[in-house]
C-alpha cells in the first residue's frame, strides 16, 4: 500500500450505470445518501425525520486517539474513539435520539472536537466538546428548512466554516468565530445549482467548495477569506458526475475524485490558480457513489465501495497515471460510503457492513495486508 490521487465520500453499493436525469424538476440528487432526505422532502413532501440517512462515518486524528462520528440506531449520533494500539473503543452520545439525519463532518478544533450535522426539520446542527469530558454541546447554524444535504467543514484559524446544500438547491456557506455562537450566511451560488453535499478545502487563504451541478456536471466555487465574491470554475461537463465530490490540497495542486458515468472512478486535478482541469479514469465500471481520499506521502490514496459491496483501495504516486487496486475486503463488507485518514505510518479506513457495524481497517505503508476492528457491534447503525 502507499499513496494516491484524490477522492469523495461513498455511499451504499447498489451500482448504476452513468445517466442523465432531468435537472429542472425540483430537487434531483444522484448521490443518494448524503443527498437523499433532499429527495424526500422535496419530491415526496416529507421532513427529514421521516426518512432514513447515511451511515456513512467521518473519522479524524485527534493526537493519540482516533475519533469516528456516524448516525446510529435510532437517528442518534454517536462519537467513538480509541487509543492507537488498543482495540478499545469508547463511545459517547453526542445527541440522542431523533436527532441526526445526514452523515456528520467532524473536525479538530484545538483541544475540541467539532461536528456538524442535518437535524430533523431540515436544520444545521453544531456540536463541540472538549476533549476528555464526554460533554456535548449543541447550537443552530441555521434553522427548520435550510439544510438538504451532509454538511462539509473545514477550521480557519479562529474560524468554522461550513458548506451545505439548501432549498431549491441553493449552496450555502456558513461561518462562526470560535466561541461566540454567532453563524454568519453566505450564498455561493443560487437555486438550480447544486445537487449534491459538498465538499470543502482550505486552500492558503482561499475556500474552495467542489459539487455535481445540474446536468450531472460537476462544478467548483473558490473564494478568498473575507474578500470579493465566490469564483466559479466549471470542472467536467454534462454526465460526467454521479456522486458528490472527495477534495483534497496536494501541494500546489487540487485533486477531486467521483463516480463517473459507467460506474467508473475518476480523478481530476488542477494547479492552483490555473483554472485547467486534467482527469484520467483510477478504475473502470467499478465503483458506485463517492469516494474517499487522502494525500499520504508523495501519493494519492482512494477508498470506494465496489461491485458486491466490496471495499476497495486504489494509489497512485504524484504525477504517476498508474493506479494500484487492492481489495481491502471482500463481498458484503461496505454498505455505506467509507472514510480514510493517514494515522502515522498507517492507513484507516471506516465503513458501514451489511449488518448494521462499523468496522475499522487498517495497513501499515507499504503492505497489502489489512486489519480489521469492530468500532460498533451489527445493529448499532440500523
């Protein structure tokens, strides 16, 4: 194992091949988890309470410890860590029941752990604890009926930046100095633009936010901190995305990775400040919904749920077109998007199984052997 290009976040493997939908008729998502409640509030005229999210976890490196946020049982979420070298996983209720109904995005803030998620009625939640407590606190970014999507955050100095997408497919942006509560709006682009969660990188003293637009194309938004107005780039064109976007900072260079049409697994990447996008295709009809990617070394490193719910891994070095697959597990492992982190000289990755789990697996650079840990016993997410 080493390292790799760039990716998304996934979600449950039931594989389609690439195709265009109707992009004007309300609100039209095609990558189902993180945007399926948009779906049922705004085709079926439900709230986000009556319908069921994503399992799809987001993890961090918090010192010694790693610290994973899913939804769980009950549409509660729940924080779980455990000691590097240990196989000990602690868990904590951030919010209880009936409470969380998207995937989370969880960031380090200092010696706090933030994470954000879509409530019942459609509204951004805030949580934070310091860490070693176990006390959660609560706040509302915005209220009943913005939210249509898992958030994406990012930490800017003092500062929490959270990206969303709202009603009528609007993208919005948030930010709120640390320890004063008080969440500032911001617009990035208007109704009919955004069909996916997005996702968010900082880039020096520039935000930059990746989502799948309308026609199934896929679309890019940057903006210098606290200056001018949201920048837009325009990545691929029409049926070329069918997930939302995994973004991450390579150096000088941005890196995306997504579902492609025929279910291929596609990579894009950009020097900074250019507005030239390259692609080439990681793997070919075998992925379905987001990616996950890191920057590990001088490689890019993708996870992705595969055909027959396996989960597997691809790298490729810097400036290398050549991508490594590996299967990290087999047949009915992985049924939600998966989430990676660089630990050390280590690689983890988090996933959903069939049974309602969450399952760790881990490999030390270099190897191909993987490790697994159950983080939550089957059931614990269903």
């Amino acid at each position: 194992m080493s390292t790799t290009r760039s990716a998304t976040s996934l979600a449950r493997p039931c594989l389609r091949r690439g195709r265009k939908r109707s992009a004007r008729s309300g609100m039209r998502i095609t990558s189902r988890l993180s945007a399926f409640l948009a779906v049922a509030v705004m085709v079926l005229g439900v709230t986000a309470a009556q319908a069921k999210a994503s399992a799809t976890p987001s993890m961090i490196l918090n010192g010694a410890a790693v610290n994973i946020a899913v939804q769980s049982s009950n549409n509660s979420l729940t924080f779980y860590w455990a000691f590097n070298g240990t196989s000990t996983w602690h868990t904590e209720t951030v919010a209880g029941p009936g409470t969380t109904y998207s995937a989370p995005s969880m960031i380090l803030d200092g010696n706090t752990v933030d994470i954000a998620a879509m409530g019942p009625d459609n509204e951004l939640m805030f949580y934070w604890a310091t860490v070693g407590t176990g006390t959660w606190h609560a706040e509302t970014v915005a209220g009943a009926g913005t939210t249509y999507s898992a958030p994406s955050m990012i930490l800017d100095g003092n500062t929490v930046n959270i990206a969303a997408m709202g009603p009528e497919n609007i993208l919005w942006f948030y930010w709120a100095t640390i320890g004063t509560g008080t969440w500032s709006p911001e617009m990035v682009a208007g109704a009919g633009s955004t069909f996916s969660a997005p996702s968010m990188i900082l880039d020096g003293n520039t935000v930059d936010i990746a989502i799948q637009g309308p026609d199934d194309d896929l679309w890019f938004y940057s903006k210098v901190i606290g200056v001018g107005t949201w920048e837009f780039e325009f990545i691929a064109g029409e049926g070329s995305t069918f997930s939302a976007p995994s973004m991450i900072l390579n150096g000088t260079a941005i890196n995306i990775a997504i579902q492609g049409p025929d279910n291929n697994l596609v990579y894009y990447w950009t020097t900074t400040g250019t507005g030239t996008w390259s692609s080439e295709v990681v793997a070919a009809d075998s992925i379905g919904f987001t990616p996950s990617m890191i920057l590990n070394g001088n490689a890019v490193n993708i996870t992705a749920v595969g055909f027959n719910s396996v989960l597997d891994y691809f790298w490729a070095s810097n400036g290398s077109s050549i991508w490594h697959p590996e299967t990290i597990a087999g047949e009915n492992s992985a049924f939600f998007s998966p989430t990676m982190i660089l630990n050390g000289n280590t690689v983890d990755v988090t996933a959903a199984n069939g049974r309602a789990g969450l399952i760790l697996y881990s490999a030390v650079n270099g190897s191909t052997t993987w490790q697994a840990e159950t983080v939550a016993p089957n059931g614990s997410l269903g």
